[in-house]
C-alpha cells in the first residue's frame, strides 16, 4: 500500500510539475514578446526624436550663423580701430 501511495504521489506531483513548467515557460514567451514590442517602440521614437533634433539643430545653425559672423565682424572693426590710434 505504501509503495502505491508513493507511485501515485510522485506521478500526481510529476504531473503538476509539468503543468506549472508549461505556465512558466508560456508566461515568458509572453514577457519576451512584451520586450521586444517595448524595445521597437523605443527605438522608433529615438529615430523621430533625433530626426527632430537635427532637423531643430539646421535652425539654429540658419539663425546663429549670421548673429556670429556679424559679432565677429564688430569684433575685428574694434580691434582694427585700436589698433590705428
């Protein structure tokens, strides 16, 4: 009777076993897909963000170039008027 109850147990528990290993392996199946959905979601909104950011940054090249050459330009007409005196 003994060695029955163990034969019965162990395949009860090897049983049990095997569903909670399907559960398991089924949850990370669905974590992975999580992940990899996440992981592109990230990545095209880091390529739309850094289009913007260049896109942003020929604007503010359009918009300081001039301002910089014209301090330049003052720049270099000071230095040429101390410079004669």
């Amino acid at each position: 009777m003994d060695a029955t109850y163990r034969t019965e147990l162990r395949e009860i528990n090897d049983q049990n076993f095997a569903r909670f290993d399907a559960r398991v392996e089924q949850r990370l199946a669905e974590s992975d897909g999580r992940w990899e959905r996440r992981i592109s979601e990230l990545r095209t909104d880091m390529i739309t963000g850094l289009a913007d950011v260049k896109s942003g940054l020929k604007w503010m090249y359009a918009f300081w170039a001039p301002t910089a050459l014209a301090v330049i330009g003052i720049g270099i007409g000071v230095i040429s008027l101390v410079i004669r005196r």
